[in-house]
C-alpha cells in the first residue's frame, strides 16, 4: 500500500527526516507517533504527493512517486488535516461541504448532482450528524468539525485514509466521540495512517505504529511491540509506566526523585 524507503528530507541546514523507512501492508492501520516537530507531518506530505524526499524513494498504492501522475494517485487518498480545513468556506452549509469531497473541491460553483448530495448525507448518517445537513460549516462545535471532515474523507471511497493530528483542540467528551467514528473505519475497506503525539488516541482499529523523534524512527511494527516504556522515553523523554485497557494503551507518568 504505502512504502517509505530510505527517506531523508533535507531543507537549508536542516535534516528533517533521517533515513526513515515505513512499509504499510493492505489490512494494517498506523499511527505516526511522536513529538512536535519530529516530521511525522512531513512523512504524511510525502505520502500524499505534496513534499518529495530529498533521497529516497515513496511508493503508493503501486506508484512510484516521479514516475507517476500523482494527481491521479490522490484521487484515492482521504486527507484530513487543519490545513484543508481552513481552505473551507465556513458559510457553505454542511451537505455541500461533504460533497466536494467527492471530487476533492474546495466548493461548488455549480448545481450538485441528486445522487452526490444523496451520498453526502448518507456519510453524514455514518459519524451521527445528518442533523446538520443544512448548517453553515462556521456554525458547528470543534468535535462537529472534525466528524464533517471525516465524512468529506469518506465520500471518494479511498483506498487510504491519511488524518493529521484529527483530535486535536477536542475536550474529552469530542475526542472519544470523535475516535469511536475513527475505529468504525476497522468495517470498511481502507487503510487508515493516523499521526499523532497523544498515546491514549491508538484505539483498537490500528495494529501499527511508527514512532519518530528528531527525524528518525525508534521503531516500527505492531503496536504490542513497540509501544514500550523504553521506546516511549526514547521519543518523549518522560518515565512512564503503560498499561492496556480495552485494547488501548494508557500512560502513568513516573516522576524522576
């Protein structure tokens, strides 16, 4: 599905990501966990064709990235991240904003077609808020927003589904809300990669996470494995004792005496 080989990314004197290597399979979903600034954000650029490794080679859904019209191969990735937010039109009302989604526009300058908005809604229907429908995008709460673009996602059917730090700003009544919509996604034919820095966001649906810090992978594999008190403090820099509830990982902070 996704292959990171031997990337590194380098920009003036900085080396952003240091021969990073992530090989995601059909049927795994991943997590991209690590601090601020550790480039878990420029790896999900690369996976949707918008930065290219200064070495390096990325592969997507059988293409190879500069030899192929990358246009076409994002066509079947869902992206969710702040920044498409933002290029949103907050007046627009929620059914339209769904819908561009099926062709990836920004928004409509024509009529939408029936079966497009029937499909809007039905994606609606899936995160609980058809309700609505017919509301301006600017009118709705954090958690509201986030359940709209995930719908958005959802409506080009995607092979891949890439979501940038999606909890984020969310309280904590938004945020399980929002990733019990996000573990659904286990019953649907897609390969979810998923970044982000809080551990208690991994839920059952993901089986992989990648763990990056200053530009370089830790480690990589099953989640089981990887996510270790060990490997926590080599990325976080924090003792912490990890404990599994309902198939989610939990943290204790240790305090250093």
């Amino acid at each position: 599905m996704i292959h990171l080989s031997g990337i590194h990314f380098i920009r003036g004197e900085r080396h952003i990501l240091n021969d990073v290597n992530v090989h995601i399979e059909s049927g795994e979903h991943w997590v991209l966990l690590g601090r601020n600034g550790s480039g878990k954000t420029t790896l999900l650029e690369m996976m949707n064709g918008y930065e290219f490794p200064s070495r390096g080679t990325v592969d997507v859904l059988g293409n190879r990235y500069g030899q192929c019209d990358v246009r076409e191969v994002r066509k079947k990735i869902g992206y969710i991240s702040q920044s498409l937010f933002e290029k949103l039109s907050l007046i627009d009302p929620v059914l339209e904003v769904v819908a561009t989604g099926e062709y990836a526009y920004l928004r409509f300058y024509q009529e939408i077609p029936q079966e497009v908005k029937d499909r809007a809604l039905e994606m609606l229907t899936r995160v609980r808020i058809p309700h609505l429908a017919d509301q301006p995008l600017g009118s709705l709460s954090q958690g509201e927003r986030k359940k709209v673009m995930l719908a958005r996602s959802l409506m080009s059917k995607p092979s891949i589904l890439v979501m940038d730090e999606p909890a984020a700003g969310l309280d904590l009544f938004e945020r399980e809300r929002f990733l019990s919509d996000v573990n659904e996604l286990s019953k649907q034919d897609v390969t979810v990669v998923y970044v982000t820095h809080h551990i208690e966001e991994i839920m059952p649906l993901f089986t992989h996470v990648a763990i990056i810090e200053q530009g370089e992978l830790i480690a990589s594999g099953r989640k089981e494995d990887v996510l270790t008190p060990e490997n926590i403090y080599k990325a976080f820099g924090i003792h912490v004792a990890l404990e599994w509830f309902q198939d989610r990982p939990w943290i204790k902070v240790i305090e250093d005496k």
